[in-house]
C-alpha cells in the first residue's frame, strides 16, 4: 500500500530568514494524523535566509540527520564540533543524553536548502556523536545508494536504529528497485523531479508511506533526487 503525502499539505513556518515545510507535526504545527511513520518523526524541508540560522538549542535522545540540496550549512556543538556542510555531504547527530548546537547559512547571498531529518533512537540516554562524510562522486547517479545504516557500513553515517537510508539522484527514464524485508515500511521524499513508485505519481515535495511491499520499482520522468527510508 503506497500513502501519498502532498507536498501542499505539508506544515509550513514562514519567517523573514526561515522557510520551513513540516513532513510530520513540528513546533507550532501539530497534526493527531501526522505524527511520523514508524520511527521517522521528523523531515522539514528547511531554507534559510543568508546570514542567519538557528541559534544554540538543546536535544535529547534523538538521532537528527541533515542532507542538504542547496547551499551551505554551518554546523557548531558544545561537543568540539564546528563544520560546513555542503550538497553531497551528510551529517549525523545523536542527542542522546543531550546536547547544544547551532546551524547557520554562511553565504553573504544565497540561501540554502535541505531536510533536517529526525529519527528516534532504539534506546534512550546513549552518549552523543556527530558524524559527518562525503557522498562519492557519481554514487547516486542511477541508483539508490546507502548514506546512513545502523552498522555505518561503506559511506554512510551511523544511525543509532534499524533504518537504512538511501539516496538517489535519477535521469529521465532511470529506473531503480529496492527490494523490502517482511515487516518493515519505506518512506520516500521527493526532492526534486517526478517519480513513479510501483505506478503510483509523486510529484516534487511529495512523500510517500509505503507498508505491504516486497519490493519497489521508481522510475524518473525527469531528473529528480529522492530519499528512501527503509525502516526495520
């Protein structure tokens, strides 16, 4: 069974220096149907005006994940950690017993954009980390291609639970299939493009829940970039 959830639907937080679009229930946004799928609690489709950001703030026990599409993104925690991330890179953080952090768009002129994705732990109070790695070059040209995994096997980042995340950047008539274990569930967030997943449309902003399927066909009618979550 394949749930499409509109981009339009979406939560939305417009500020003078924040854009932000609400997958699931965030912040001032709240929606009793709209609380996450499995353990994925949180994708905000976030873009910052130039020289601004999120000042220092707090988590706790939650495993937040950033991949960005657009731009810059300047990162800095009470852990030691201070980087920039950038298109083709992602970055891993585990709140575990707490931590404090910001995030800022560096340009002087462009503003950035990506998913600040949140996923719950498979348990509380575990120390916190930061990790952050590059994509290879041409890795997800063509294929879905794994940033982020419970062992941090290959590229990807660790993940403190039984999710394996892929990305995928397709051409016009790519074609890529995934094959899904008995009793997990995928989501899928589209970028960009147009995408067909096991014949059913997904347009640009749009996500998709899928339960009930072995295994997923995605075809691209135009060049588009997508996430997949496979989650145990």
């Amino acid at each position: 069974m394949i749930t499409i959830r509109k981009s339009e639907d979406r939560g939305l937080a417009e500020m003078d220096w924040l854009h932000s679009q609400h997958t699931f229930s965030f912040a001032d946004y709240s929606d009793p149907e709209q609380m996450g799928f499995g353990n994925l609690r949180v994708i905000n489709e976030d873009q910052i005006q130039p020289g601004t950001g999120f000042g220092t703030h707090g988590h706790r026990d939650m495993e937040i994940v950033s991949y960005i599409l657009a731009g810059e993104l300047a990162h800095k925690d009470d852990m030691g950690n201070g980087s920039v991330i950038r298109p083709g890179e992602i970055q891993r953080m585990s709140a575990g017993t707490g931590v404090r952090h910001s995030e800022h768009n560096p340009s002087e002129d462009t503003r950035n954009r990506f998913f600040q994705i949140w996923i719950l732990p498979e348990k509380g109070g575990i120390e916190p980390g930061y990790e952050q790695k590059e994509i290879p070059a041409g890795a997800r040209e063509g294929k879905l291609f794994l940033v982020g995994s419970p062992d941090g096997r290959g590229d990807s980042v660790t993940i403190h639970q039984d999710v394996e995340l892929y990305a995928s950047i397709l051409s016009d008539g790519d074609n890529v299939t995934h094959e899904v274990a008995p009793g997990h569930g995928v989501w899928v967030q589209l970028a960009s493009g147009a995408i067909d997943v096991n014949g059913t449309a997904m347009a640009v902003g749009d996500g998709a829940a899928i339960t009930e399927e072995s295994i997923l066909d995605i075809s691209a009618s135009e060049q588009s970039e997508f996430l997949l979550f496979d989650l145990g």
